[in-house]
C-alpha cells in the first residue's frame, strides 16, 4: 500500500496519503479523492545529480554504521545467503557474473570510513578492491563449518567493504555459492534484485557475453542525497523530519519500554545475540478466513496478524499497552525495484487493549495504529528512540522486545540451466530481539490458500526452546480463534491447551520463588506477582495490600532511591514500626541493590563520633561510603515517588550491576549480611518450615531486626501473607489463621499453643528449643544456630 501511494504521488505531482487507499472502497473513488490533490505539488523526484566530494550516509546506513562501530566484531546485522548448485558449472563464468553484480551495484563496493569531522561518508571503490582477484574457489572437506566460518564474521565498515563471496566445490558437480553483507550495504528487500542480476550476469557470460542489462536509473548514493533533502531539517518545524517526530513523541509518550514476557533466565548485562528458531504452519483454512475478514473489514493481512501478535504479548505479559516493532522495506520510489541497498526502517506499533473489547474492535484500532504509522515512516527508528527514551537502557531493545515481520517481498530466485539449485538453510538467525515473529503467507499449486508459515526467532540467553514453543501453540491458537469469530471479546480467547488447562484446575501447592544467588533476590516478589497478582501480600483487620500493589510501590520508591544515588554499596536506614511501610521500603532498598541498615546502628556510630556519610559502623562493618535515612511521609521523598513508574526494576536501572557479595543488611552491631548470605536464610526458611503461597506469617518482636527482613522477603517469595496485628494475642492469631509465627523465646510466653490450631512453623531468633508445651508445631527453625 505505501508503495502504491508513493507510485501515484509520483505521477500525479502530488501527495497520496496511505490512508486514502483504504477509504476509497473502488478504483473510480480513489481516483476522485486523488483528483482533488493532482498537481499540488509532490515529492521531489529520486534521479541521479550532481554529487558532492564527500557522499553523506543515508539515515538508516548511519544507524548501521554506530552499530557496527559500537562492535564490529559482531554478525548480528550480517545478511548471509548460500545456493548448492549441483551439475556442470560454468566456474569461470560464475566468476565473471559475481564481478558484473559488484560493478553494477556501487552499494556492493562501497565503504563508510569516518572524516576529520567523526562523520562517515560512502566511499565507492571499484570491483577489484572487493574481491581482490575475483570470486575465490576452495576446496572444503567441510563445507558447513567454512560457510559458518564465513557467515559469522563480523566486518568493520570503516576498513573493508562489508561484503563477502566465496565457491566452494563440495564435490563431483557440486558447488556451493556463499554471499554475506552487512546490513549497512543491503537489506532483505535486496536479495531478489541481487539474483536477478547473478543469473543475467551468468547466462550472459557463459555464452562469451557481457551482461546486457538496462542501466540502474539511481545508485544507491543518489538516494541517500535525495532522502536528506526530501526529509529537511528537524529545526525546520515544516519539514518532514519536524512533522514526523513530533508524530512519534506523541504516539509513544509515556510508554513502557520493558513489557517483559516470561522469561527462563534472568537478563544478561551483554547480550550474546545467540538466536534459536522454531517454526510451524498455521492452518490454510485460518488464513483464508482471516484474509476473507481482513478484506470485508477494510484492513489487511498484515493488520490482522498485528492485532493477533499484540492479543499475545499482552496474555503473556498481563499488559495493557503493547508495543510491536515491524520493519518496512522504504522502497516507495519506482528507481528503487532494482537496486541493492538499506532502505528498511523499523516502525514502534503502540496498541492499547482492554479484554472487554472485541477482536473486530481491537483490529479497527490497529488499523488507525498502523496507517498513521506508515505515513510517518520516513524519520529513522533511531531519531524516534533518541526522542522518546533519551535514558534508555543497554542490555535490551528500546521502546519494544517483540518485532513482527510480514514476508511478502519478491523472493529471490536463482534458476539456472543445466543446473539444479538449493537455498541452504543458514540456521537460526542472530536475536536482535527478545522475540521475532516472521509470518509468510503461501499459495498452493493453483493458487490457492497454503499456510501461513511462521517463524519465532528468540533469544537463547533468555528462553528454552520448548517456551518459545508455547508462545507458537498460544499464537495459533489466538489465530484459529479470531478467524472464526472476529467479534469474540479478546479477554475470552482460550489461548490454554486440554493438558494445560487440565494443569490448572488440579490445586496444587505453590512453590516458593527461591533465588538461586543473592544477585537473584530482588526478582523472587515479581515471581509471586506473575503468579497470583491480586493474592494478599500484606493483611490487616478487613483490609489488605495485594502483591501487585507492593509491587508497583516498592518499585517506585526503589526508582526514588536509584535516582538519589542509592544502590549496590550503599544503605539506607529503615526506621520503621512493623507495618506496610516496613514490606515497602524492604523490597525497595532490595531492588534498588542497596543495604537495609539498622536505625540502631546508625545511633551506635553517631554516638561513637563517627561518619554517618563515610562508613557508618566500626569493627567488622562493611564499608557503605553513602547513608540515607528513608522516611515515607517526608514531602520531598513523597513527591519523587509520585514521578516514578511502577515497572518492575531490573539490573540496567541499577546503578551497577548486583553482586552477591554486595551488602544487604547491617544490624545494630555493625555486622553485615551479603545478598548471598540473605538468600540462603530465606531458602532454609522455605526448605525448613513449609512455606508456600497458603501461609499466613506474624512477626512478634522488634521490626528492625535481620529476622524482620527475613520475614517480609522470604513471604515475598512464597506468596504467602504477611499479618499484620495492632492487639497482640492468641486470640488475634488464631483469628488470623497464622501459620507461621516469628518471636524469640521470651515472646513464646505470650501465646497459648493450645489454641493455635493452624499454626504449623516456629522461627526462632535465639537458640534453644521451645517448650514442650509447643510440641504440636510441626517445624521449628532456629535462626541463630545457621551459619553466620
């Protein structure tokens, strides 16, 4: 559709908006909408002109550029594609044919060095310099692992030009052609052109000729002049890039940038960029009845399977504002068919759902989404990114982890006589993001409907297979449902299998989120939150605060104390009566990576002359070089919290990254507890005493006590409720159903065992074993007899 409206814009002289596609229902009606427009002025036309002595980049080859500049060691944008040819190869002629495409695309023979200035510009050098000495032919015994080999090196764009070609013979009457570019030269769009060539190239040479192809109206640094000068400057409020960005700023205000699925491992600070790939085929009945609904609702397939993506992303994540990333190919202009360069552009598609609305409903708001979006297309994605999310994280994609691609380019093809001809499989791709969902719709021998053959390429830092494979099972399942009854409500799709929801509706006991390392700590009340978000963290009398809520606000003031400068290595002092605020400010201080520190321990140095600021506790403190006092209802600290957003925190909000060994608690006595040490007291407690996501704890005694911690944290973990109680009695706890009570021996005294029924656990402070009168409760853990 926006090539078809650039195409019309371009011959009329003026501008056809995308949209006016799709609301002129015929031919006759377009043309009258049109009418109304011809003549007014449009685009400046892409043709071949004067060039400076120093070629600029295009918007997106910059992009690539600081990419590759940032790592060039990397094959995350390489483009690879390799063909068995089986039968009597022309070599010589194939050699020729690989020169003639190189000559015929500057793109291909173009390097991007940086000037006086730090700017990179196109530098075009002739064939030769590629391929010093022509298309090289080897000999492999082990051709995967040469071609791997090939494949996965990295280029630095500034040096070399950032493309590659080799034959290798495999052996008797059998070739295989390799071919890899970095995204910077070419892009997927690419490929088909680049076949076409090869094959007139070769055919033209085998016959003692030289290719007699037309020549390329544009090369690829025409355009990169033309788009600058059509796109203008952004201080220019009237230019395209103005209009454009302002677009983008308002569409993507306020957006959350880390909707993260369920992960099988914890982030990494460094991406590895290792995909894995699954695939499998949706059903062609399914698509006929989702392209037949597309069309009778005036969208496209494409719009369909956007809406369909965003219905997953947000079961899977609980989200209500989805961002989808999809690629656009940029070829508008007739002059581009041909040519091989980087023109894609990478669009953030905002979509908002709500479970009440129907699939019909949600599918008439991605088509405003998406036709707003394809108008504001031109800008790069980078520039938008710069806009919106100025602060942005390293370790993971800005505004958006799933990107959606919809396959229907002109594939490359490569048929040549007397020769049978193979597209090897490269394996899965590098994972430039969380999760990349490709859709390519297929045609039967008649053409007729075929599958919709789809494609989730993941990141294997983050996921297993067989999850990934579940996110496919759900999406079809979505697909399937949606074809059938487009206004079915989006909060009534059974994205669950028989097994699985068999699964659910057998009870079984929750497991507590126990962290494998102290790094791991802060990420086990998220656990508790995915699994049950509206389950009570914190009771009191008729009221309660669930785990979604301790969550969100715990989150906030951990951002508050991250932007005051609190994290790993420094502390914060907690002076708290036992209540909401304490389970707060814990799992705050915890996030934010910092120590809870002990009121009492700063009273200690205070009165021992000592810097509260430098080093808070003699002996064997750790040493915290900064301390803040945390106090909730301070108007200042209050406002700050106010600003910040209720994601949850991860290691890239951290001001660097956790270590086990970083201190998390320090008590009055100015000893110390690792985060490591912490999240083994709370796995003995899960271990020791039964805790799960039934339980209800109390705590009887001092609130600022590493006990104390331990309590909110490893009920965090569990899911299980803290209770809170201002009477303290038997009869209170046993109204309460507690099951776990936290006291020392001297707080034994004031209970009755007798009439606690449901009490099942015992966590003492001090040592010993209580009396016999408690011997009914089945666990009891002496805190101060585990290790120090």
């Amino acid at each position: 559709a926006t090539q078809v409206a650039a195409r019309l814009g371009a011959a009329l002289d003026t501008t056809v908006p995308v949209r006016a596609l799709f609301e002129a229902s015929t031919v006759s009606a377009l043309a009258v909408r049109v009418e109304q427009h011809a003549g007014t002025g449009g685009r400046k036309a892409l043709e071949a002109g004067p060039r400076p002595d120093r070629l600029p980049l295009s918007l997106a080859q910059h992009r690539m550029w600081l990419i590759n500049q940032f790592d060039p060691s990397s094959a995350a944008y390489n483009i690879p594609l390799a063909i068995r040819l089986t039968g009597a190869l022309d070599v010589a002629a194939m050699q020729a044919a690989v020169t003639d495409v190189l000559e015929r695309h500057e793109s291909l023979r173009t390097r991007y060095p940086a000037g006086p200035d730090g700017l990179p510009y196109q530098e075009i050098l002739p064939a030769a310099q590629v391929l010093p000495g022509g298309l090289s032919v080897e000999s492999a015994d082990d051709p995967v692992a040469r071609i791997g080999a090939l494949m996965s090196t990295g280029f630095d764009a500034t040096q070399e030009v950032p493309v590659r070609a080799l034959l290798l013979e495999t052996g008797p009457g059998e070739h295989v052609l390799a071919f890899v570019a970095h995204h910077i030269t070419a892009d997927g769009a690419s490929m088909a052109p680049l076949a076409r060539d090869l094959v007139t190239a070769y055919l033209a040479r085998v016959d003692g000729d030289a290719p007699g192809w037309s020549p390329l109206p544009v090369q690829y640094a025409d355009f990169a002049l033309w788009q600058r000068t059509v796109l203008g400057d952004e201080s220019d409020g009237g230019s395209v890039a103005a209009e454009q960005l302002a677009y983008w700023q308002k569409q993507l205000d306020g957006v959350t940038p880390d909707v993260e699925l369920p992960l099988d491992r914890p982030r990494p600070l460094v991406p590895s960029l290792r995909g894995g790939l699954t695939s499998f085929g949706v059903d062609a009945e399914v698509h006929r009845l989702l392209d037949e609904s597309a069309r009778a609702r005036g969208v496209t397939l494409f719009m369909v399977l956007h809406a369909a993506v965003a219905v997953l992303v947000s079961r899977l994540t609980g989200a209500g504002d989805v961002v989808v990333g999809t690629p656009v190919a940029g070829r508008g202009e007739r002059a581009l068919d041909d040519l091989v360069g980087m023109f894609v552009n990478t669009l953030a598609l905002r979509t908002r759902i709500d479970p009440a609305m129907t699939f019909a409903e949600l599918l008439d708001h991605a088509r405003e989404t998406d036709l707003s979006a394809f108008a504001n297309a031109d800008i790069p994605f980078e520039r938008v990114v710069e806009a919106v999310l100025p602060d942005r994280a390293t370790a993971q994609n800005p505004l958006f982890d799933v990107a959606l691609s919809f396959q229907n380019n002109e594939r490359a093809v490569v048929d040549l006589p007397g020769l049978t001809v193979q597209a090897l499989d490269e394996g899965a791709l590098a994972a430039k993001f969380d999760l990349q969902i490709g859709i390519a719709p297929q045609r039967d021998a008649d053409g007729g409907y075929g599958e919709l053959w789809s494609v989730f390429n993941y990141a294997a830092d983050l996921f297993d297979e067989s999850t990934v494979q579940s996110f496919g099972r759900r999406f079809e399942r979505i697909l399937a449902a949606v074809a059938a009854d487009p206004q079915i409500r989006v909060g009534d799709i059974d994205i669950l299998d028989a097994a699985e929801r068999e699964r659910m509706a057998t009870p079984a006991p929750q497991a507590a989120h126990t962290a494998s390392s102290g790094t791991a700590l802060p990420q086990t009340l998220r656990a508790s939150v995915e699994e049950d978000p509206e389950g009570p963290a914190l009771v009191w009398g008729e009221e309660e605060l669930t785990y979604q809520e301790l969550d969100a606000r715990s989150s906030r003031l951990a951002r508050a104390l991250i932007a005051r400068g609190h994290g790993p290595g420094t502390g914060v002092v907690v002076r708290l009566d036992r209540g909401v605020e304490a389970a707060v400010s814990t799992w705050a201080v915890l996030k934010a990576g910092a120590a809870l520190v002990a009121a009492d321990a700063v009273d200690a140095a205070t009165a021992a002359g000592l810097s509260v600021e430098a080093g808070i506790v003699a002996g064997s403190a750790p040493d915290l070089p900064d301390v803040d006092w945390l106090i909730p209802d301070d108007p200042e600290l209050a406002a700050e919290i106010d600003a910040q957003s209720p994601r949850p925190v991860t290691y890239a909000d951290r001001s660097r990254p956790l270590r086990g060994s970083d201190v998390a608690y320090v008590a009055a006595d100015g000893t110390g507890a690792s985060y490591d040490d912490l999240a083994a007291v709370v796995a003995r407690v899960h271990a020791d005493t039964e805790l799960t996501y039934e339980s209800r704890t109390f705590r009887h005694g001092r609130a600022d006590t590493l006990a104390a911690v331990v309590e909110i944290v490893a009920a965090g973990a569990a899911g299980a409720s803290v209770v809170l109680i201002a009477e303290v009695s038997t009869e209170a706890l046993a109204d309460e159903w507690v099951t776990h009570l936290w006291t020392d021996r001297a707080g034994l005294g004031t209970f009755d065992p007798d009439a606690l029924e449901d009490l099942s656990a015992l966590v003492l402070d001090e040592g010993g074993q209580p009396d016999g009168q408690w011997s009914q409760v089945e666990y009891v853990l002496d805190l101060s007899a585990l290790p120090d």
